[in-house]
C-alpha cells in the first residue's frame, strides 16, 4: 500500500515569498504531524492534528507558520513571507491512533520530506 | 520541557562488531521512548520501541532497554552489517509535554567491510 506522500520533494524561495507544503498520509490514518529538521539535527515537532482538528500548535516558530487539514486527509503546511531560518527539510507524519491512552505511542509513518531552501 | 540526548557521531565500526549507541532523556510525565532509523536516501522508519520500564525492544537484531532509574535507552546490536550503516535517532514522547516526538540529533553509524 501507499506510504505517507510529500510534494513538492524540493523547493527553492526567495527571500519574503509564500509557499505551501502538501502531505497525504495514509488513508484512514487519524493523526498527523508536521516536523521541522534543520541539517545535522533530529526532527523538531511543529504541529498535530487529529483527523481535522489541530490540538497542538505548540512547535510552530512564529505566526508565519500556518497548518490546515480540511477534511481530516491531506494537510497543507503554508510558510507565509519566508526566511533564511526557515530552510529545512520539513517533514510529515501520520498514524493510525488518535491521542488517547497510548495513542501517541503509536508508531508514526514518515514521508519523504519537503527540502526546503530559502535564498 | 522534554529532551533527548545521544552520542555524537560519526560512529565507525568494522562488520561483525559490537555496537551500542547511548540515548538519555529528560521527559515530564512517563514517556514512551524509540529508536528511528533513516537509510541512505530513504525517510524515517520506527526501529524499535518500549512503553514502561525494564520493557525490551528488538527488531532487526537491535535492542534496547527502558531504564528508568537512569534514564537511558541504549541501542544494542551485537554484530553490525555493512546494510545497518545509517543515521540512527532516539526519541520519546510523553504525556506530560507536546503531542510530537521529541527527537535526538542522531548519530551517523558506518560499517565497513
């Protein structure tokens, strides 16, 4: 079956634009989470949805970063006015357990990534 | 808040040698804690995982202990493979702090024949 799907793989911005990040996690899978790695460093969480709710934004840098997962499937990550810190790859996760007891100790998937390079 | 701390790398061993990888943590409340592996090219993929203390996790070969008096989760494998040469990341996740894992910085580990 289908892995978690990042696209775009790579992308290059400059300085200021906006961009949008898409995942599509695996089908009937209610949780999903974004991370941010910068090169050399672990994943850093950014944000958590169960199916379309966000309960935890709690990892996200600044108000320039924005999450939405409509429809409780794909989830789009949108960088707003980007920055010379935001280049990273940008990674998703998804799994088949929501928050409850335990839940979260439920193995998560991970897709590809999203390299992001801003010049 | 949560943390996680493994060794630095680059670790080098030749095949057939012992590994241990060392993992400590700081957490709020009772975590579960993994080990992710990423492969040449390839994304992040779940190793092994323990949920309470003294648990054992194993896969592949690789094992670890949930060590709750000293707060470790140390990677084991008793004789590595040029296939295990990898980025390996400990991580925990806990009650207590933030829905995501919390990730080490990773340690790189090459085999060589």
């Amino acid at each position: 079956g289908a892995g978690v799907s990042q696209s775009p793989r790579y992308k290059v911005a400059k300085r200021g634009q906006d961009v949008a990040l898409r995942c599509d996690p695996i089908s009937g899978h209610v949780s999903l989470f974004w991370y941010q790695q910068a090169l050399g460093q672990g994943p850093e969480f950014l944000t958590y949805f169960q199916n379309e709710a966000q309960l935890d934004k709690s990892g996200l840098p600044s108000d320039r970063f924005f999450a939405e997962r409509p429809e409780g499937s794909v989830s789009t990550l949108k960088i707003q006015r980007t920055q010379q810190e935001d280049s990273a790859v940008y990674l998703c996760a998804s799994s088949l357990r929501d928050r409850g007891t335990y839940g979260l100790a439920y193995e998560q998937y991970f897709g590809p990534g999203t390299r992001l390079t801003v010049t | 808040g949560d943390s996680v701390t493994q060794m630095e790398g680059p670790v080098t061993l030749s095949e057939e040698a012992f590994l241990t990888i060392n993992c400590t943590y700081t957490a709020t409340g009772y975590p579960s804690l993994f080990w992710y592996v990423q492969y040449p090219g390839e994304g992040l993929q779940l190793l092994l995982k323990a949920t309470k203390a003294d648990d054992k996790g194993s896969n592949k070969g690789f094992e670890a202990t949930y060590r709750k008096e000293t707060t470790s989760f140390h990677l084991e494998k008793g004789s590595v493979q040029v296939s295990d040469s990898a980025v390996y990341f400990c991580a925990l996740i806990s009650g207590g702090g933030a829905d995501g894992l919390t990730f080490g910085k990773g340690t790189h580990l090459i085999i060589q024949p």
